[in-house]
C-alpha cells in the first residue's frame, strides 16, 4: 500500500505541476539518505526518499498505529537586515536553536540568512533553500522535519501585489509548497507551507484571494483524499470582512478545520488547519503562541509570534 499511495502522489505532483506551475527547491537529509530526482515533470524539482528516522512519538496498539505531532510554524523575519522588521542578522541563529523540540518546523521568510536559521538544528530531514527565482529573494518557505518526506515541490503565486509599497509582495519570489511527511512506516500525511501577499490596499486583497484559490485548487488535485495539514502566514485578518470571507471559502472547498477554532482560541493570522482522511485522523490538542522564542533581554526573535500546535494522530487500517 505505501509504494502504491507514493505511486498516486508522484502521478498527482506531476498533474499539478501542469495546473499551477512549479519552481525550483527540494530536499536534503543530514543521514545517509539518497536524492533522487523527483518524478515531476520539472527538472529542478528533488525528492527526499530514506527508510530511517521515523516519528519516536509513534505506537501500535490493537487498532493501528498512533502519535502525537509537535509542529511550529514561524515568520522568521529574515527579509536583509535593513529591510526586516526584526533583527535577523543577530537572531537568526538563536532562533535555530530553539527549533529543535518540535517534531515539524515550517518556517516563512526565510530569505537571507537560511545558514544561520538552518546551522542550529538536528532535524535530520530538511528542505534546501529555493534557488533559480527573478525577484530579490526566494519563497523563504523552508522545513525542518525529524521523519522523513518525499515530493516536495514549491510553487510560486500567479499574483503577487506590490513593488515598492503595498507590502513590497513584487520582490519576493512567494507561494507555497507541499511534501508527503511519513508519520510511521506506511502513514503518511501531506503537509503545505505558504506566505500569502499581505497588505490591506484593493490589489492585496484581490492578490491574497487569488493566492488561495490557487492553493485550493492544488490541494485539490494533489491531496484528493489524503490527511492535510496546511501552515504558514495567511495574512488574513479577520477584523477585515473579506479576509474573514476568503478563509472561509479556502477551508469549506478543502474541507479544513482551523485548530485554533477548534481548541477555543483567537484569530491569528498565522494559522495550522487540518483536515482527515478515511484512515488518518488529525485532532488538535495544543495551540498556544510558542513564547520561547525571545532573546536574553525579553525581546521577541521575530516581528511575529512562533505558532506551536500539537496534534494527535491515529492511523486505521
């Protein structure tokens, strides 16, 4: 069943990079893994691939197999240094650090000093920085994962809204990406990461509601019928009526709970949605702003909050 599941994806992942469009990025490990070449119809695009380094968190009972996923999302604010809202150039690497008590990292804005968000961790799994892009700096998506996954892709927005105002969206190379994360031996999920454009003015908003109809239409395609989680910087606000309407219609067409809804939280424009499939069930248990991320004198690491939301999982089959 697993080779055959991976089968589907690599046919879906070529499928979508007709539909949307690919770009260039893939993965590494930091054990004796191999990288192959992706099946996708991109030259550029890679795979991780390994047989080692499952979830620890991972048990077989009577009926299956389950675990408990410790994930954080992050905008790590590493636009350059004179550009930032933050102090990348010196936090960067105290961030790194902190990444390694979650299972899952999917970061954002990771620009300019992915070595030093990078040098610090010991997942042995991780994506490679996105190169080969026309604007100032690339995606900044990038992943840091203690199991192993394979068909990552990255895509870029087919509208992006401002160059030197309206949030400067132009001059960075955004969008999002997708890999199939293995949970255990033969219990997969797919896990999307995205920035959307930000901003308020009326290209923003007509922008940002394109970029997720675009992303549903890929998670369509791809993730027919598969466990999804999606993280990232939505950039919607829900004091704006048509933020509030443009998730609402993203989560009804995919069909995605937002676990910090589901825990009894605030809004937060950075947000972890799930949805589960017939054999994977995701639950939410643990939402909460990840509030180590400061330096020695109290100060916040990045110009957003790091997302920590801990999910349960059990696999049927």
């Amino acid at each position: 069943m697993r080779k055959i599941i991976r089968g589907l994806c690599a046919l879906n992942l070529v499928a979508l990079s007709v539909v949307v469009g690919c770009g260039s990025g893939g993965g590494s490990s930091r054990g004796a893994s191999t990288v192959a070449p992706s099946t996708s119809s991109t030259p550029a695009a890679t795979t991780t691939s390994t047989t080692t380094a499952v979830t620890t968190s991972a048990t077989t009972g009577p009926v299956g197999t389950s675990g408990q996923l410790r994930l954080l999302s992050y905008n790590v604010a590493g636009l350059p240094q004179f550009l930032s809202g933050s102090s990348p150039q010196q936090n960067s690497s105290q961030i790194s650090l902190k990444l390694n008590t979650y299972d899952l990292v999917l970061v954002q804005e990771d620009f300019w000093y992915h070595a030093s968000i990078a040098g610090g961790t010991t997942h042995p799994f991780l994506s490679a920085a996105q190169t080969n892009y026309p604007t100032l700096v690339n995606d900044g998506l990038n992943r840091f994962s203690q199991s192993p996954f394979l068909l990552h892709q990255r895509f870029g927005w087919n509208d992006r809204y401002g160059v030197i105002n309206s949030s400067n969206d132009a001059l960075s190379n955004k969008g999002f990406s997708v890999a199939v994360h293995e949970l255990a031996p033969g219990v997969e999920v797919h896990v999307w990461n995205h920035h959307a454009d930000a901003g308020s003015a009326q290209g923003d908003l007509t922008a940002r509601a394109r970029n997720f109809e675009q992303m549903a239409n890929a998670i369509l395609s791809f993730s027919q019928g598969q466990a999804v989680i999606v993280m990232g910087d939505t950039n919607l606000d829900d004091t704006r009526p048509i933020d509030v309407t443009i998730l609402s219609d993203f989560m009804g067409r995919v069909g995605l709970t937002d676990t910090a809804r589901a825990l009894g939280k605030g809004e937060f424009i950075c947000r972890v949605l799930v949805r589960s499939s017939a054999n994977l069930t995701l639950t939410p248990v643990r939402w909460r702003h990840a509030d180590e991320f400061i330096d020695a004198s109290g100060a916040d690491l990045s110009d957003h909050p790091a997302l920590n939301v801990d999910i349960d999982w059990v696999h049927t089959p």
